[in-house]
C-alpha cells in the first residue's frame, strides 16, 4: 500500500465522525494536510467548497468523492 492510498483509507474510517459540513480545519485534520494544502485543494476546484462570509464551507460529500477520485499527495 502506497503512502497516499495509506492516508486515504485512514480519511475514510474518520471522516464519519464530522458534521456534513466541514470547515478547513476539519478537511486539515481528515486528509492530515496543512494550512496551505487545504486552500490549494479548494482554489484549483479539486475540493468544492462555498464562501460564506469571508468562511469556506465544504459539503463532506464533496471530500468523500475527492477521496474516491483524487490523489492525496
């Protein structure tokens, strides 16, 4: 198993435990990303998230299927 599909299967199992909403530090602590890497992944679109306020809100359905398709590096 490669590092990344290691860090998918650990996101999976944890990602049931977070509201249907998350927020950039729920997204951090899911894919045990930083800071940066969590705003990279929403600005190039590669997670969908909204703008509330001056707030990202990212549907958890949205990261389960970045999860599915994307690659987490």
């Amino acid at each position: 198993m490669t590092k990344a599909e290691a860090i998918k299967t650990r996101a999976h199992k944890s990602i049931k435990k977070y509201p249907d909403v998350l927020t950039v530090v729920d997204l951090q602590q899911i894919l045990s990303i930083g800071e940066y890497a969590a705003y990279k992944l929403i600005r190039e679109g590669d997670i969908y998230a909204v703008t509330i306020g001056n707030t990202y809100r990212i549907p958890k359905l949205a990261v389960e299927n970045y999860l599915r398709g994307g690659v987490v590096a």
